[in-house]
C-alpha cells in the first residue's frame, strides 16, 4: 500500500505518463532507461504501485504499464509543477531555456500547493512552458496538443514551431542559435527521400538549415 507519493515514485508517474503520451507504450525498459537503474528494480517498483490503494498504475508483464486515473492526477501534478518552474525560472530569474530543466526537476518535488497557486498568478496563468510543453490546468486537466513531429512535414510545407523536446541541453542550444523557438514560422524548402533530412527555411533567418530526423523528431509544430 503506498500512503504517501513520494518523490521517487512520482518521479516513476511522470516517466509513464511521458512515454504513455500519443498512445506510446510504457515498458519496464523504457522507465529503467530513463531513471538510470535496473529492470528488475522497475518491476518491483511497478508491482508495488499496481497494488497500491488505489492503484495508480495497471501493469501486465511484458505488455508494458499505463496509469489509473489516479496515478495520472498525480503524474500531471508534478509535470504542473516541473512546467511552471521553468517558466519561473527564465522569466522571472534570467535562466536560459537550456538551464532549467534539470532544476526544475529538483524542485518540482518540494514546492507546496500555496507556492504553485501564487507562481501560477505571478506568471499570469501561462499554459506553454518556455519549451513550448503545455501546462496541466489547475485541476490537473492536460490541454489537447495538434502538434506533430517537424519530421512529418514534406517540401514546401509552412508550420509553426509549438514545442521543442528539453531533454537536451545542448540540443536547445542550437535551436536558439538558429532560431527554431515556439512560435516561430518555418517552411520546408527540400526534402531528402535517402536520409529524411530537411532543408528548413526559418522566419527571421537569412540562411536556411538542413536538420536530420534525430532533431526534427523533437521539434513539433502545427500546420
């Protein structure tokens, strides 16, 4: 029985709710790969969670784990908290967008309910991070994303950049660099059939970029 989500745990909800995101699965893998331990760590850990009360996680071996409603209230109350301290971060403190991320997964854990109200107004009740990543509502609701991947995009199509994958901070610091940020109009000028690559023309920009799918796999943008 689990009395008290605990860090550790919602760092888990998060993770499944992340992979389990336009209907991806979640497997033991996949979580071990993202916290850095051992398969079979996971798996007791998800045991555990699956026969909580109330469950927060529905897991059959080797079909991969989704959560419960509850575990998913608790999943977007912690990405609710990781988005608003971003935004938190740069706006108020000066972060770069390449910088608060990891931070932000520090302090996502320990922030109160009253501290999350009052940033949350303090910031004007903002909806995007500055990644462009939606904002769960205050009542833990995550607004419908009709973004898709850059990489869906083919010659001579026009989109805007609505969010960028965080992960990496080197890979945010060259999309700063040449200007692919939420918001921002781009258009495909090429694209190449042997590799995927795309010849990318960059509102505001004087050159054009070619970027491979490994980069515009986590560029997502609507049409």
């Amino acid at each position: 029985m689990v009395e008290t989500i605990t860090q550790s745990i919602q760092d888990y909800l998060k993770h499944i709710y992340e992979l389990n995101e336009n209907g991806g699965t979640a497997s033991t893998n996949d979580i071990a790969a993202r916290l850095n331990i051992a398969p079979a760590s996971v798996t007791g850990m998800l045991q555990k969670l699956a026969s909580s009360n109330p469950p927060l996680v529905v897991y059959k071996k080797h079909q991969g784990v989704t959560l419960t409603k509850s575990g998913e209230k608790a999943a977007l109350e912690v990405i609710r908290h990781h988005r608003l301290l971003e935004t938190f971060l740069v706006n108020t403190l000066g972060y770069s967008w390449d910088e608060v991320h990891r931070e932000a997964d520090r302090l996502e854990h320990v922030i109160s309910e009253d501290f999350e109200a009052r940033m949350a107004e303090a910031l004007g009740h903002p909806t995007r991070d500055p990644h462009g990543e939606l904002i769960p509502t205050a009542d833990l609701v995550m607004p419908t994303d009709e973004s898709c991947p850059l990489a869906s995009l083919r010659t001579d199509e026009t989109a805007t950049v609505k969010r960028v994958s965080d992960d990496d901070p080197a890979l945010l610091r060259h999309l700063r660099e040449i200007g692919v940020i939420p918001e921002v109009k781009l258009t495909v000028k090429n694209y190449s059939e042997f590799d995927g690559n795309l010849t990318i023309k960059v509102s505001g920009q004087k050159s054009n970029v070619v970027l491979g799918r490994t980069i515009t796999n986590q560029i997502f943008v609507e049409k």
